[in-house]
C-alpha cells in the first residue's frame, strides 16, 4: 500500500478526522514507517581490492605472462617491470608473475586530483596458478582509486577504466573475460582504524616524510634516475631483500619509483593464507592471489629547488591490499610493516647521503 493512500485513509478516518492533533501525529508516523522501511539508495558502491581479468585452465603462467606481455603491448602502454613474485619454496610449488604498467590517459586522470595521485598511477596486474589454473589479475581501480586519488566524485571514470582495461587486456589475449572480484570488501574510500586506533584516515594523512635533497639541474628526473641506478648496483635489503623494479616519469617535475622484496611477498601472502575467501582454505599457497599487492611505491616529487620524497605509511598500505588478513593476523604482526618502511627509508637513505 502507498504512503499517498494511507495518509487518505487516515485523513478520511472518522475517528481521527475528530482530533486533528491525533491526525498529524499519526500521518507522521506513518511517514517514518514508511521511510524506514524503504530501500535506503546511495551512491557508494561496494568493491573489492582486486579484479578477476581472465582464467585460463589448462595454461602455464609462462604462456599466459606471454599474451599479457603482447596485449600489454598492442594497446600502447608502456610496460615498466615484469618479474616473478615470491612464494615460499618450502611451502608453496606454485608460481605468479607481476607486471607493473604505464597508460598515459589513466596516469593523465589520477593526476588530475594532485601529485599523490601518482601513487595510483602504475596499474599493477598479477599472472598466478593455483589448483584451479592460470588466473590473470588486477588492482582493482574501483576500490582503491577511492582511498588513493579521490574519496568522491570520480566512480564514473574508475568505472570506465576498469571495464576498458579488462576488455583490453582480454580482447588482446584472446580470452573471455573473467568475472568477479576477490580480497576486501569496501563501500568507500576511506580506511577505517583497526580496533578504533590502528591505521585508518585519509590517505593524504599517511604520505610520510623519507628525505629532501637539491633538485640540481636535472629536477626529479636526474635525482631519480641517480637514486634508482645506485639502488639497482647495490645489495639489497638485509631482512626483507628490498630491491628497485622500476622508475616511472608520470609528469614533468613526478617521478615513481617501485621497490619490492621476495621474502617480503612471500611472507606476506603467508600471512594472509585464505583472507576472506573460504573456498581457497584448501589451496596450497592461497595468498599468492594478492600478488599485484606489490611493488611499494616511492614518491618523488619537486618543491622550488628541493625534491621531497615520500612513501605510504606501510602498516596503512599493508590494511589497503590485505585487510582481509583479518584484525588478529594484523595484531600478530604489527612489527612486519614499521620493519619494511625502515628497511626501505634506510636503503634510500644510505644512497643519497
């Protein structure tokens, strides 16, 4: 029955037509009702971290990472780094490949919203096998350009990227694409605080501080450049093998640079085993799915005559791509993160001073 026809029975009920109080205060309520029980309607959407982009069954990841690598390729974007993501050898048999990628119309889109919006600008996109198959996978643009670049205001466009990059992708490798999502579940940006305390706010509020050097005559370009090839030659990191993978110029005066670690991916997908998704409880190596999680990027952006870079708090970072962990997996190892942004500053430290 419609709120328009009950407020007609109540304006025409003999007894309340009486008391013209009793008749307001009832049509009142009966709105409240009415509004309450209704479909309550928003703009946010739920979305997941990652995207399915296509499942292959039988395939190799060789094979698959081969037709990702050419349809990467004929769409015209630029690939800046490819390598094989870490598992645990003693655990896990099982194999993911990551491909880090420049789209000049999507990079020129999340910096629009600012130099932070570089942190979003390498699409990262993943190549793994489990018992199931070969699955190509993608950070989802969805969910996380929400926290990165613009809490609102933009669903439209990520929309648009994610639907064209899957149908790229797919169209180029000459797979049907796959459909679903898969690691956390968020209706909006911003990242909560794990236990009302842990992690959470604006994303703006989590760039951290690594160190400010001359920008010189070269600017960002030459001050990254210098520091990638220093980092590149030397050892790496000594507890979690943190190493460069790749340097990307996404405007003049921005510069992103990629680190990552085997043994840090490695136990991070350990730790996540199954996150939310009870169907891969019996899998092998199931976290290897977060694969695209990595690699961490660092920031370098010009300010008159210094160049100041930046990373992401790593505990917030860690909650954006494995939240699904769970509360008590995070609590176990709280130490991990502090452990990698200090192994990361203290390598990039080292090289410029």
């Amino acid at each position: 029955m419609s709120a328009i026809h009950l407020l007609s029975r109540v304006g025409t009920s003999t007894s309340i037509r009486r008391f013209p109080l009793a008749r307001a205060i009832l049509a009142s309520l009966l709105v409240l009702i009415l509004t309450a029980a209704a479909p309550q309607t928003t703009s946010a959407q739920n979305f997941r971290v990652y995207m399915r982009v296509a499942d292959v069954e039988p395939g190799s990841v060789d094979e698959v990472s081969a037709r990702l690598e050419s349809a990467i390729k004929a769409a015209g974007w630029t690939l800046l780094a490819s390598y094989q993501a870490g598992v645990d050898p003693d655990a896990c048999s099982f194999r993911a490949r990551v491909f880090v990628v420049d789209w000049p119309e999507y990079t020129r889109v999340v910096l629009s919203q600012g130099t932070h919006g570089a942190f979003a600008a390498p699409l990262r996109l993943s190549v793994f096998e489990d018992e199931a198959g070969v699955h190509v996978a993608a950070v989802n643009p969805r969910s996380l350009n929400r926290t990165i670049v613009a809490e609102e205001g933009m669903d439209h466009e990520w929309e648009r990227f994610a639907t064209e990059l899957k149908e790229t992708l797919t169209a180029g490798m000459g797979l049907p694409p796959a459909q679903g999502e898969f690691g956390q579940r968020r209706g909006k940006g911003r990242i909560g605080r794990t236990m009302g305390i842990m992690a959470g706010g604006p994303f703006l509020e989590k760039m951290k501080d690594v160190a400010t050097v001359p920008a010189g005559e070269g600017g960002v370009r030459d001050v990254a450049e210098d520091l990638f090839q220093t980092l590149h030659a030397g050892e790496v990191g000594k507890d979690w093998g943190i190493r460069p993978v790749f340097l990307m110029h996404p405007a003049d005066g921005v510069a992103v640079m990629g680190l990552t670690g085997q043994r840090m991916e490695a136990r991070s997908f350990s730790i996540l085993g199954r996150g939310g998704d009870d169907r891969r409880s019996d899998m092998a190596c199931p976290g290897i799915d977060h694969s695209a999680a990595y690699p961490v990027g660092v920031l370098f952006v010009q300010d008159g005559d210094q160049v100041e870079i930046t990373l992401v708090d790593e505990m917030y970072r860690m909650k954006m791509y494995f939240e699904d962990a769970g509360k008590m997996k995070f609590t176990r190892n709280m130490r991990m993160p502090g452990s990698i942004e200090d192994e990361i500053k203290n390598l990039i430290r080292a090289a410029l001073f």
